[in-house]
C-alpha cells in the first residue's frame, strides 16, 4: 500500500509543479503591485500642508477653520446652518416654561374609606413669571388639590384663578417668581406645513417635557359648542395622554398653540389639536382679570349656506347662516327665531358665513339687543335678540 506522505516528500516528477511555482509568485507579484497602489490613492488624500488632518467637510454646526477660509462661494450658507439647529434652539427656548400639572381628587375604596389620591395628569406653560400657568380646563376639573411640577423638578402647590369649558382653558398659579416664561406667537400667521413642536408630559411625570415634532397640518378646524364657533389648529405632532395643556411651539421656540386633544379612533393616527395662541390669549387675559370669561350668547345653531345646500331645502336665498336649531328657552327661541329660517343681516351688515355672524356677536356685550334680519319662507323679518351669557 502506497505511502501518502512518502508521495508527497519526493522531488518533482513532471512540469506540473513548475506551474504551481509560476503561480505562487504571480500571486506575490500581485500583492505587492496592491500594496504600492494602495499607498499611492492613500497618499493623494492626505490633506495639503495647512490643512487639518480630517479630509471630509464637517457638519454645519461643528467649527471648521479651514471652511472659514474658503471663498463665499464655497461657504455653507448660514440658513442651512439655521436649519440644522433650528428645532434645538426652539426646543431649548420653550422647554423650561412647560411644567407638569398634577389633580389631586378623593377617591373611595371598597371599603368606604376615602383618600386624596393623584387622579391624572397633565401639562401647563407658564405665562407669567409671577406664577400664572396656562392649561386646559379638563386637567385642573375637579381638583381637590393641584401640583405643579417644574423642569427642575420642585413641586409646588398651584390655586385655580380662573377656568373657561367651552375653550378647554384654565389659569392656575403657584407662589413663585422668576419662573421662565413662554412667549405667544401671532396664531395667525401660521402656515401649512411648517413645523409643530410639542412639548410636555405623556403618560404622566415618568416622560416629563418630551418632545415630539410634526407639522401644522391645518389652521382652523371649527367645532361648534353650545351655538359658539370655537377654532383649533390641527397637527400630526404625536399628541398623548398627559400632553394636554402643553405647548405646541413653532420654529423659533414661540408657543402658538395649547395641546388640548388628539382623535381617539381605532386606525386613526397624527390627528391632534392645540387651543390657537391668539385665544390663549384672550381667554387668559379674562380670567386672570375677572377669574372667568363673559360671552354673549344668541341660542342658536347655525352652519354657512351654500347654494346647493339651498337648492337641495328649497330656499328662496343661496347665501347666509342657516339656522339648523335653536337653543330651548334660549334668546333667539324667545325673540321667535325659528330652525330653517336664513340669517342674511344683523344690525344692518350683511351675513354671508358663520364666521361673520360670530364676529358680529362678539363685538357685542351681555344685555344689548341686535337686530336680525332673516328669510322665513321667502319672506323678509327682523327680530330683536337680546344677547344672554353664554352658559
């Protein structure tokens, strides 16, 4: 039986093993022409004399002498540079006026036995650095105690100055000052598209003064509450239990909303509404003032006629407020204003949308008397309303 080492110890045989050498050093050869090309592209992107050793451009906001020497032209515009540090610098400015709210109400065991436990909790913005705190009325409803929870983390107690439902607003205050303060914005200069910012505390204290960031998705949803027109701005900026009454802030750190709810439906995602600025602060300004808001109120619930909406009921008019119901006992039930009947006039000015009639109302105040021109199958009335507090 052959001996398979003893095979593999003799000398060379035949011309195959002059191949097996011939390629051995092909393959040496090969490595070293490699190794040399290697060097060479190496050695080209060594940065020249002056230059710092790192050859990639930085960041826009990391330092770089070697930019600051290039021409204009080759500098990194400064507003690029603002749009990296945009967010950041917003985040940074409005955070420390976001604080965490806690309600403290008595809760009964099993047993009978009563107890003040912490019911829920919420977020609120400091508008004053004398302790006035901006939040939403359902945070601070029915609190037997409050809490505020500052950035720093020191808790104070808080007193309520003043509450409005209809807007989901409220003015607590804690006897501190100093405090860091939010700046409001002009909600009425927002846009489309540009981004949203929200700050505060989700699923309670644990995650305080979290930030999550969207755009403004539109601005101005109407919701009507009790015949009262109320506008929200919409966003896709994740808004979650316990950010209700924190800030939604634009991008230079101005607070132009109060987060104040998010849709609840199975599917539905990126649909939360903050209370718009330029509201916050109106209704702050009153309860601070007189601890609650005073409306004038006409009793009726209404929707801007269109004219297909007027071909389809039969009207005899194509424009103007339609009035879908009227309050029971309320003013404009009383005056005799009656469901279906069109609202084209108030005090001689002409109504065309809802809006234009809520603007009107508001110019009024509680006790005065407006004059309300209506059609009422194809004929023309005016009926006095004497405007009541909106309830």
């Amino acid at each position: 039986m052959p001996n398979f080492y003893d095979d593999f110890s003799e000398k060379p045989k035949n011309p195959s093993h002059f191949w097996r050498g011939v390629l051995v050093g092909g393959i040496i050869f090969g490595l070293l022409v490699a190794a040399v090309f290697s060097y060479s592209v190496l050695d080209d992107l060594q940065p020249e004399s002056g230059n710092q050793e790192n050859p990639f451009i930085p960041l826009p906001w990391e330092e770089n002498d070697d930019l600051k020497e290039k021409n204009d032209s080759e500098k990194i515009a400064p507003e690029v540079q603002q749009y990296y540090l945009a967010i950041v610098n917003a985040v940074e400015r409005a955070t420390p006026s976001v604080v965490g709210i806690s309600n403290y109400g008595v809760v009964v065991d099993l047993w009978g036995r009563s107890s003040l436990q912490e019911r829920a909790t919420g977020s609120g913005v400091i508008i004053g650095s004398d302790g006035y705190i901006v939040t939403n009325y359902h945070v601070i409803e029915n609190a037997r105690e409050l809490v505020v929870t500052l950035g720093s983390g020191e808790e104070l107690p808080a007193t309520v100055i003043g509450a409005d439902k209809p807007t989901d607003l409220a003015v607590i205050k804690v006897e501190k000052n100093n405090l860091p303060t939010a700046e409001l914005a002009d909600s009425n200069k927002l846009r489309v598209g540009e981004p949203a910012i929200a700050i505060g505390n989700p699923l309670g204290l644990d995650f305080q003064q979290s930030v999550t960031v969207g755009v403004v998705s539109a601005r101005e949803r109407s919701i009507t509450i009790q015949g009262q027109k109320f506008t929200f701005i919409q966003t896709d900026a994740a808004i979650n239990d316990g950010n209700s009454g924190g800030a939604l802030v634009n991008i230079n750190g101005k607070v132009v909303g109060i987060n104040t709810a998010k849709i609840k439906i199975s599917g539905v995602e990126g649909m939360g509404f903050a209370i718009p600025s330029n509201t916050v602060r109106q209704i702050t300004s009153e309860l601070i003032d007189k601890g609650k808001v005073i409306r004038p109120w006409m009793g009726v619930y209404i929707k801007t006629l269109t004219p297909l909406e007027s071909q389809r009921l039969g009207l005899s008019v194509d424009s103007g407020v339609l009035v879908a119901d009227v309050e029971s006992g309320g003013p404009a039930a009383r005056a005799g204003i009656e469901p279906m009947d069109v609202i084209i006039a108030v005090d001689g000015k002409e109504i065309t949308n809802n809006s234009e009639l809520q603007h009107v109302i508001d110019q009024h105040s509680v006790g005065e008397k407006i004059s309300v021109t209506v059609v009422r199958n194809k004929e023309e009335l005016t009926i006095e309303v004497t405007l009541e507090t909106l309830p």
